[in-house]
C-alpha cells in the first residue's frame, strides 16, 4: 500500500526521538494485529508482538503518551491518506470505483465525552442509548473498498448527512460518473431532488409504504428469477425519468410472516385479556384507551390488522370491541418479502440495478468488522480531535484488512482473511541464548519453523519468513 512511505513524507522527522510516521504505523499495525485501546497497546501488546524488531523501535520506547501524541500528528493528514490508499487501490486491483455505496453507523462513549461537542445522544445502532455516541458516514466501492468517510454528531439523522457527503466526494476526487447507491434510510424528497440536479446516478431504497402504488404490478406474473428465491421487476415511472425495480424474496417473505404472526397473537392475547378486564371490573374508559394506544406501539407490525373500539355504558364502565381487518391481512400476504428501490439508470436491466444496490452489505459488513475484529468500539477517548484521530486509525487497519482480503482472494484462499491471520498468529520468534566461556551470552531471536499449512498459505500470498530478526536495542 506504500504507507510507510507516505507517512514519511507527510510526518517529516524533526526533533521527537522516535519518528511520528514510525509512531503512526504502530498505531495501524498494532490496531490490525492485536486492536486494543493505546493503553493496552503500550503496556502489553506492543512488547508480545515482533513490531519492535520489525520497525526498530524498542518496547521501552512505545508508551501511552507517546502514542497519543502520534494520534495528534496523523490526524490533520486524513484527506491525504484517503487519496493515497484510494489511489494505491485502484491500481492494485483495477478499480474504476463506478459505484459508491454509503451507509451510516454510530459508536458510543464510554465516559461523559464533555469535551466533544459532537458526542451526543441519538439512534444508537450498537443498543446503547445510555450513551453518547458519534455516527460514521461510511462510502465504499465495490467488494467493500474504502473510498472515505465523515463523522457526524452522534444525534444527526441520516438523510441530513447526504448533500454534505456527496459533496464531500466531489471535491476530494472530483466529479465523475458515478453511481450512488442508498438505503431507505438516506431518501427524502430533497435529497432525490439533490441528486437529480447535480447530474448523478442513482440507486435507492424506498419507504415500505410506496409497495401501495404498484399493487397490480405486484399481482402480474411476469416476474424476472435472478436466482432461486429472489425475482425483480422493471416498473418504468410515468416521466420516464426513472424506474422502480419491484424485488420479491422468498426468505424475506417467510422471516414478514412469522413477524406479522407473533405480533397478531400478542395482541390478540393481551386484547382478550382486556376484554376480561373489563367484564370483571369497572374500568375506567380512557385509562383503558390508553393501554391499547400503548399496546399497539409495542406491536406496530400487526398493529393495522385490528380495529378496536372502546365504548362507556351509563355507569361509566369500559366496553372493549375487536375485530380483524381482512383487506389489511390481504395487502400483508402481497407485500411479504417485498421491497422497491428507484433509480435514474434507465439503460441497466432490473437484475442488474438488483446486484448493485445489493451491494450495500458490503458497507454493513464494514462497520461490522470496525467494531469487531478491529474494536472501533466502545471509544474512550474524551476529546473531540484524539476521537477523530481513533477513527482514522481504525479506517487505516481496515484498509489494510480488505486489502489482505484481495490479496487472498487473488490467492485462492477467500477473500476473508480472518483465519490467515489466526494461522500466521501461531508463528512465533524463539530467542537462542548460547553461553560462551568468557561469560558473554551470544544472544540470536529466531523466527519459529511455519507448520506444513502455515507454509502454503504464505506460499500462496508471496510472503517470506526471514530466519532470523534483529534484537531491536533495548
């Protein structure tokens, strides 16, 4: 990827007794190797690994200070960066990056983060509304290669961030003929309309709710199988502007029915339980109102299926009446397992438009693998430019994580280099300590043998081990 390189050029050395850009691959490699906060990585992880032989910079001289102040230094080079790797992967892959998928994530505070004014309380993705939080704009191309990202106050709402990101986008690599690619959660009115005067392709999600306007092309039977369990439609729009793509999902439609299902009986039961309620016992009218307005808020998914009525006799008792609506279960039994996106690329097949807008997992698997295997989360930092910093450093690990990805996938190994890692782990250093008559130690650090497996796969990623390591002077 040349990223030492260009951290040389962009953290020239000056006075600082370790090189801030030899600091900064420390913070990368050891956050890919072994993601741990920079305490841990100071204290533990920086000494158990070979990073001290193989930068040259001694286990005595990594500590939490010192780290934190390379975060300082990297942070102002963020554009940089990301037009360097983005560069640099293009070229290792042949990317023409023809395709932008965006998605949006959040991370939370551990700690009051009073000194960041964007930690704040919002939609929290990780389930942890108690805590402040940040939201992380992500844009990737295909195969999940990253292109940038932004980071947004944690109670911003998704369709807000669009306009700024798009044009964040441009004025980094310039305008292009690209595709943009969304969920639901990112389409407003506004938005489409923003997009549609810039020129730029598109490729969205829509509300559940416009399924209304294409009932009868939902009943016609000329659907179009792009593989088994999932079949697409080409509705043109009445402007000819854009299409609809109708896409219907067998699995989706068995995951909607037994949701639709388990919210009908929990209703069902707790309204036959009210009903009981009130036959035994004088209850109160608008109290009684209310616990089914509460009822219904819990279940919206079945919520519209009932039509419930609450009557008051002449001393002043609750009556509760209910009944199904049968035109609602209907419209539910069409719709299953059916969803709608929009686009202005009139000239692709609806298979086509399918595959692309499908590529949002890739995104999703993104954020999946920043908070997992590179533990962008919790965040402890409490400072607005060290949290910045903490995401940089994260986004740097997970490019040379996909990166590795490719490199296995041109191997033959996958593309997901979870278990190389785990493997090549296994491979050790072994100090050899030979006693001489004179009293001096000849001290040797060995790289250990690599297992018959271990060997193949460095074989097939054209990696070699050297036989033995420099003892980095402590």
């Amino acid at each position: 990827m040349g990223l030492p390189e260009l951290l040389e050029g962009l953290l020239p050395p000056g006075r600082e007794e370790v090189p801030w850009a030899v600091m900064a691959l420390v913070l990368v490699l050891g956050r890919l190797s072994d993601a741990s906060s920079e305490l841990h990585l100071a204290e533990h992880g920086y000494e158990s690994s070979a990073l001290a032989e193989l930068l040259g910079v001694p286990a005595a001289k990594v500590n939490d200070d010192r780290l934190y102040r390379a975060l300082d230094q990297l942070l102002p080079h963020k554009q940089a960066l990301e037009k360097h790797l983005k560069q640099r992967l293009g070229e290792l892959f042949e990317l023409d990056y023809d395709l932008l998928l965006y998605d949006v994530t959040s991370t939370y505070f551990e700690g009051q983060a009073a000194a960041n004014p964007q930690a704040q309380r919002g939609y929290s993705r990780d389930h942890r509304p108690d805590c402040k939080q940040v939201n992380i704009a992500l844009v990737v191309s295909r195969g999940g290669l990253p292109l940038g990202y932004e980071v947004f106050a944690g109670n911003r709402s998704d369709v807000t961030t669009v306009e700024e990101i798009v044009e964040a986008m441009k004025r980094r690599y310039g305008k292009a003929n690209r595709i943009w690619v969304m969920d639901r959660g990112m389409v407003s009115a506004d938005n489409v309309e923003f997009l549609k005067q810039g020129g730029r392709r598109y490729i969205l999600g829509t509300a559940k709710g416009m399924l209304r306007k294409f009932e009868q092309q939902l009943l016609a039977s000329d659907w179009r199988e792009v593989h088994e369990g999932l079949e697409v439609k080409l509705c043109p729009a009445p402007d000819s502007a854009e299409v609809f793509i109708l896409c219907r999902s067998a699995q989706r439609r068995l995951k909607e029915q037994a949701m639709h299902e388990r919210f009908e009986r929990r209703i069902e039961q707790k309204l036959e339980a009210m009903v009981e309620s009130c036959r035994k016992r004088k209850q109160n009218p608008l109290v009684m109102a209310q616990r089914i307005g509460k009822l219904m808020g819990r279940n919206t998914r079945a919520a519209g299926l009932f039509q419930v009525q609450v009557e008051a006799d002449a001393q002043g008792r609750a009556h509760l009446h209910w009944t199904k609506r049968s035109e609602w279960r209907d419209w539910a039994r069409l719709s299953e397992g059916c969803y709608l996106l929009r686009s202005n690329v009139t000239d692709w097949s609806g298979e086509e438009l399918w595959r692309a807008y499908i590529q949002l997992t890739e995104a999703e698997a993104a954020f999946r693998l920043h908070k997992s295997d590179l533990v962008m989360r919790p965040i402890w930092h409490q400072k607005e430019h060290r949290v910045q910093a903490h995401i940089l450093v994260c986004f740097l690990a997970y490019v040379l994580w996909k990166t590795m990805g490719r490199l296995c996938h041109q191997a033959g190994l996958g593309d997901e280099p979870r278990k190389v890692f785990a493997e090549l782990q296994q491979i050790s250093l072994v100090d050899v300590v030979l006693p001489t008559r004179t009293g001096i130690a000849i001290r040797k650090r060995c790289v250990s043998r690599p297992t018959e497996h271990q060997a193949i796969l460095l074989q097939r990623l054209g990696l070699h081990l050297p036989t033995h390591i420099e003892i980095a002077d402590l």
